[in-house]
C-alpha cells in the first residue's frame, strides 16, 4: 500500500502524490478511512476510487495488483493490514446501506 512521509503538505495531498507515484494511478479520496500505528511509525489510509491509470513508466513499485475484496486478505498478510481490511468492509457496507436508503 503506497505511504508516504509528511512535507508540509496536508495527508490527504500526500496520499494522493503517493498514489500517483507508487502505483501510477489517479485517485479521488472520497473520506478518511482508518489510521494504523506501527512500531515505529503512523499512517492514516482514506477510501478513494479509482479515476484512470496515469500511464507512467517510472512506477517506484515492481507491480501493481487491483484484486477483488474476497482476495485481499491472502494477499496483505501485515497484522496492520488486516486492520485496514476491517475498516475497508465497514466503509463499504455502510455505504451500501446509505444508497439503499436513498433509494427508499
């Protein structure tokens, strides 16, 4: 998962340049999802959806995998990850619950 280190810029900007520069793509943040501390350091994760791939070449990862949510948990093994995963569910089941509201 792309993190990045503070620079004056708000977490949320940072959030997106890392995105852009980890894994070449364009993301809207869409709300703040959960924050997660490590031994030695914290990172604040925000749910965003995807806006289109940039094309770049210079990708500072090897590989970038867009996996469906019943595959996630074999593939991000970190104890912090699973944290992130809990949040991730909650979010989207409770915005499934308020489009269904709507909808009413």
């Amino acid at each position: 998962m792309p993190k990045g280190r503070p620079d004056g810029r708000s977490l949320a900007a940072i959030a997106l340049v890392e995105v852009f520069e980890e894994a070449g793509l364009c993301i809207r943040l869409l709300a703040f999802l959960c924050d997660v501390t490590r031994k030695e350091t914290f990172s604040r994760f925000y749910l965003g959806t995807h806006r289109r791939l940039a094309g770049r070449r210079d990708v500072e990862s090897q590989a970038v995998a867009l996996a469906p949510l019943a595959d996630l948990r074999a593939m991000l093994t970190h104890p912090g990850d699973q944290v992130v995963l809990d949040a991730y569910e909650a979010a989207i089941k409770n915005r499934g619950q308020r489009r269904r509201l709507r909808r009413t």
